[in-house]
C-alpha cells in the first residue's frame, strides 16, 4: 500500500487502479483532478461509476464523498452523464 490508501474513499481496489494510471501519489492525483483521474481509470474500467468520480474528489478534498457540496455533486453528475 502507498499514500493513496490514507486518503478517505481509497480502498485497495481505487488504490490498485489509480497506480496502474500512473497515478501514484495523493498530489499527483490532486494534480490531476478528480475528472482526469475518473477518465483515465474509465479507459480500462468500463465500469468505473459516477460513485467512484465523487470518491475521487472527495479524496482530493480529504473528505468522505458523501460530504462533498450539492454543487459540486452536479458538476460531477453532468460530467458522468456527458460519458
């Protein structure tokens, strides 16, 4: 395990895919930005779901996705949703 598993939403699975995207790092993922990350992942998961997009910001911000803001909870469904 790495850094990217401290971070809130993180299990072993996201962990393991992040690091196959080169992402290896909880700055690089912030970096990146969630949406990035989420497209990259996407490309060699086709099951990659909106949950695991706002895992990601969540992650990012530090807090359990659940917390993140309405908008920024839209801003990510419209995104998924573009997909």
């Amino acid at each position: 395990m790495c850094e990217l598993s401290k971070l809130p939403n993180i299990g072993a699975v996201l962990e393991q895919q992040l690091l196959q995207v080169g992402i290896d790092s909880p700055e690089k993922l912030a970096e990146i930005g969630s949406k990035q990350a989420w497209l990259r992942i996407r490309a060699m998961d086709s099951s990659a779901c909106y949950n695991r997009l706002c895992a990601l910001e969540g992650a990012i911000e530090g807090i359990r996705w659940h917390a993140l803001s309405t908008a920024i909870k839209k801003e990510l469904l419209d995104f998924y949703k573009s997909f």
